[in-house]
C-alpha cells in the first residue's frame, strides 16, 4: 500500500479489523507484530489518510487487552481507528446488545474517539 499512497496522495484507506486475530494474537503474546507495526507506521504518516476499524473482537482476553494498550500508548493511532459493526453481525450467539456495551465500558477512554472524532476525521478528510 505504500507505493500506492505516495503515487495517490489523496486516497484515503480504512483497513478493516487492524490486522485481524492473528496479527493481534502475536500482539498480546510478544507484543509485536509486523502487520500491525506497517499499519499502525501508515496511520501515523501525517499526509496519507490511513485509518483502521477494530470490530473482530468483543472483549475477548488478551486480544482486546493488546489492542487498548495500543491505544492507550498511541493516542495519534486512536484518532484514527473506528468502532467496526460487522463482527456483531456475524456473532453466532449471544447478547449482541450485552456485548456491545462491555465492549464500550472497557474502552471508556476511548470511546469518543472509536465512535465520533476518527469517524468524522476519516469522513471529512
């Protein structure tokens, strides 16, 4: 994507569920991952319109805890990652309801960013 973003500098991208489980998996048991670093590297590039959604993952254990302590550590990433829908959508089972909500309650910091100032940033870009 970077070739591309440097030919296109208006192009603005949101990448669905920043990176995925897998990616956010190598996050939470060595804190690293090199998909995760490359998107987190474009979000940070001040002229590209990088932005990512995080909705694979409710409050599940160590994924979610990884990907908090990302934004709590990057609040420039913050402003520009979404609270993503489809991953409600395609729950099997379960209190979707419920479920949102403990999701928001843990990202309590955050919440304002998810929902409103990175919608509005990528939309108004």
């Amino acid at each position: 994507w970077i070739p591309v973003l440097n030919k296109h500098q208006g192009l603005k991208l949101a990448f669905g569920h920043f990176g995925g489980d897998n990616s956010w998996e190598n996050m939470s048991q060595t804190g690293y991952d090199e998909r995760i670093r490359k998107l987190m590297g474009m979000m940070h590039h001040q002229e590209w319109k990088v932005f990512a959604d995080f909705s694979f993952n409710v409050v599940e254990g160590e994924l979610f805890d990884a990907f908090r302590r990302e934004l709590d550590n990057h609040p420039e990433i913050a402003d520009k990652t979404m609270f993503g829908t489809d991953y409600w959508v395609v729950v099997p089972a379960g209190d979707l309801a419920g479920m949102q909500k403990e999701f928001l309650h843990k990202m309590e910091q955050h919440q304002n960013s998810l929902l409103y100032t990175a919608p509005l940033n990528f939309l108004l870009s």
